[in-house]
C-alpha cells in the first residue's frame, strides 16, 4: 500500500505520533509489533511547534510550516531546502504594519508563526502566509523555496492579526485561461475593520504583480468579502468565526467553522454563550458574495450531542460505503470529527466522534432554505447579524441546485442543524485530526487523537 504509507509518513512527520494500537472490525484492540519503526523529522527544537504542511502530489516532496522557517522534504523527510521567515522587529498593534509606515509601539522581534500553507501547481509556487506583520504572504518557488514575491503595500495584503497557526484557511480555484482565486477565511481577532472574515483574492501569474492579493471585485459599494458587523461584538463581545477547514466541489467553496453564539436553554431566562459548527458555502463566481449560506452541522449517538467540530477532511464514498449510503462512489462525503457539547471551545472534552456528511444532502437543505426565504418565510437567521434580524423577501424565483444568489437574502442562515451519521466514538483520548481516501472500493479513514495515538 504505497499511498497509504505514505500517509503514515507525512502524519509522523507533524504529530510524531505512537503508532501502539489499532481497531478491528469487532471494536478490539490489537497491539502493533512493537519493533516496527517509522521515519521522523524532528527539525530544529529551537524553532518551536511545526504548524502546517503539505505535499507535492506530483513529486511527493513535503513542504513543511514551522515557527520562522519553511522546510522542503524529500518523500522519505530527508531536508532539500530551507527558507528562514523570521524573527523580526514586530509589534501586534502595529496597523498598517511598520514595513510600510513609522509605528509608534516599541517593536521587539517577533516570532513568525506559519498560519497557511498552499502549493500553486499551476505557477510552480508555494503560498506562505504568517503571523508578523499583520499575515503577509509569501511566494516561494517549489524547487527552491526561491522568495517571488511578498507582497505587503496594500490594505489587502494584511490577511489576519491573529497569531494562532489555526486561524487561517485558504482554497484555491483554478482556471485553465485566466488568473486563479484564492478564497481566504480567518479569525478577525477583534478587528472586523481591518479584516474581512471571508474573501476571493486575485492570484496573479507574476507573483511581483501590484493585483496579487487584490480583492476579485471592489467598488464603494461591493466587494467580494463578508466583514462581520461591529455591532456584533457589543452583543458577543468575544466574537469570531473560527476556521476549521476548507475546499471546493462542483460550482462552490466551502468551509467548516466554529462560531459563538447566545441561545436562551429551555427554562431559563437567562441566555449563555455556546459554541456551534457550521458549514459555510459560496459559489466560486460570485464576486459579490451574494451566495454565502451557513448551515449548522453536528453529531448524536445514544442521546449525546458532539457539536463541537475538530477535524474535517473531504473524499469520496467508494463504492460500497456508496451502496449502504444510497449515493454514488464519487459522490463526495465529509468525515468529520466533534467533541461533546457545545461550550468549551478552547478545553473541549474527552469524549469524540468521528461522522460522516453526505455533501448532496447538505446542499438540498440549502436549497431548501433559499427556496423558503425567497418565498418570503422566515429571516436571514445569521448570529452574527443579529442585532438586525432582517426578514427574507418574496421573489418569483425557483432555486436550481447552482442557484449564486441575488442582491437580496444575503448573507442566509439554515436555522436547522443537519445531522451527521456517527461511525466510531473515542470517549477516553479525543480524536484530533482525519483523513480519509478509498482503497479497492472500500473507505478508509486514519484519526490521530490528543495522546498520539492513530486509528485506521
């Protein structure tokens, strides 16, 4: 199974993982030889935690996001180039960065702390986004780690101020006879003025271009970015979108999050913060982010709730997890993870488990709801627009499955949650992290879990 030791590879890499038991059919644990090795890479323990990574699918080099240093791998972690991307004199509450104008808070050097990674196949380069500056990016050559560009004059080159290697996802959409898009979410920190919370940027073929990072359309009115309204955080004051994860399917975008929000539990008066995940769709043509729809997606076995989200990763059902889901083999699924409940976000519990999503079935309950408020029913039910809770209009309109929205009934809240189907729970070490691709028609999924363990 050459993919799937290559797979064990790339998670030692990150996680250094135990690799001590593995689950049968029946649910019993069988210990592995204890003798077996794997191949690490420790890098520099100096350097800190490594943060991202990803891998060449042509080559099967490994690119690696550590704190202020990116590493190229060879497929078996031997090191083939480094590009160093800080410390640097810095300071957090510099806006615009001091790059680009005198800052009056005393800088002191900062740690870069890598926050994306992504390989451009189509122009050969490596996007490295991190925390110093406000999150500029750099463009890296894949054969060298060679810098393009770094572009960071503009208000739209800062990406994020948060430090965090967890708060930023990026998806690009590539087309075969103009500039890609790179569609960025992130955390705002507090700061919805200077950061919209999703995006589509251009991503330009000269990687030194005034246009990289620009927004794909902006006028005094419109752009293509969501920015959450700062009334929210007088409600909320705590208030982000959490990014979890992120990809595209057919005609749209999609990412996965975890957001807070006040509900009012049944008896009380009183209303308390919890934490909801939701799915968020766009269609990759919208430049006026017309088609955002969020939806709320959790878990239940046996009477417990997992709505917490962890981990995500998309694949394909193969054809006979197809046949007991009634879809087709290449239809798409979500393997997802959660934690129980829905209040600690940062202290999640123990107890977790691994679901799976139907993506058809996601986006007919969102056809659903775009058909109803065009109907005129309901609001735009979004909880970080509730201090406007503006009710839908009516429009003579049928809603097709690639329906990209109007000047009306956007952005759009699904009130609803929809219900993954759990496969396997874990309530001693919380599962972490999946991936998942099929074999001879069967699907298989590997989970990490907080102790460093891994399941297949």
């Amino acid at each position: 199974l050459i993919m799937s030791l290559a797979m064990w590879k790339w998670t030692c890499l990150v996680s250094h993982l135990l690799l001590s038991t593995t689950v049968s059919p029946l649910g019993r644990q069988q210990p592995l030889h204890p003798k077996r090795s794997f191949i690490t890479f420790a890098g520099d323990q100096a350097e800190g935690n490594f943060n991202h990574l990803v891998v060449d699918e042509r080559t099967g080099h490994i690119y690696l996001g550590a704190v202020n240093r990116i590493y190229k791998l060879s497929s078996d972690l031997k090191v083939l180039v480094t590009h160093q991307t800080g410390p640097d004199e810095d300071n957090p509450k510099c806006y615009p960065p001091r790059i680009v104008q005198t800052c009056n808070e005393p800088l002191t050097p900062t740690n870069n702390i890598n926050k994306m990674l992504l390989i451009d196949y189509k122009e050969n380069r490596l996007i490295a986004c991190g925390s110093l500056y406000q999150g500029i990016c750099k463009l890296l050559r894949l054969d060298d780690l060679f810098k393009l560009g770094e572009p960071f004059h503009k208000k739209e080159h800062y990406l994020s101020g948060v430090n965090e290697s967890g708060s930023v996802f990026g998806v690009i959409v590539s087309y075969s006879n103009m500039d890609d898009k790179l569609f960025i979410a992130t955390a705002v920190d507090g700061k919805p003025e200077y950061f919209p919370t999703i995006s589509s940027r251009k991503l330009t073929k000269n990687s030194e271009a005034d246009g990289m990072f620009a927004y794909v359309f902006h006028d005094e009115f419109v752009a293509s970015m969501i920015k959450i309204p700062s009334d929210t955080f007088t409600i909320i004051p705590d208030f982000d979108i959490y990014y979890i994860y992120g990809f595209s399917s057919g005609n749209f975008v999609y990412f996965l999050t975890l957001q807070p929000e006040m509900i009012s539990p049944p008896g009380s008066t009183t209303k308390e913060q919890v934490y909801t995940s939701k799915l968020v769709r766009l269609c990759k043509e919208d430049t006026a982010f017309n088609s955002y729809v969020e939806v709320p997606i959790g878990c239940e076995k046996n009477g417990v709730e997992y709505r917490l989200l962890q981990a995500a990763y998309l694949s394909k059902a193969g054809a006979i997890l197809a046949r007991s889901l009634g879809v087709g083999p290449e239809d798409d699924i979500l393997f997802t993870v959660f934690s129980k409940g829905q209040k600690r976000k940062m202290k999640s519990l123990d107890e977790s488990a691994l679901c799976i999503f139907v993506l058809k079935k996601i986006n007919d309950r969102i056809k659903d709801r775009l058909q109803s408020c065009y109907r005129g029913e309901g609001t735009l039910d979004l909880a970080w627009l509730k201090v406007k809770d503006i009710p839908c209009s009516s429009a003579l309109l049928t809603i097709d499955d690639n329906f990209c929205g109007l000047d009306m009934n956007a952005p759009l809240g699904v009130s609803s949650m929809v219900r993954g189907l759990p496969i396997f729970t874990e309530d001693g070490d919380r599962m972490t992290s999946v991936i998942a691709y099929v074999y001879k028609n069967h699907s298989l999924a590997f989970v990490g879990t907080k102790s460093g363990k891994l399941k297949k």
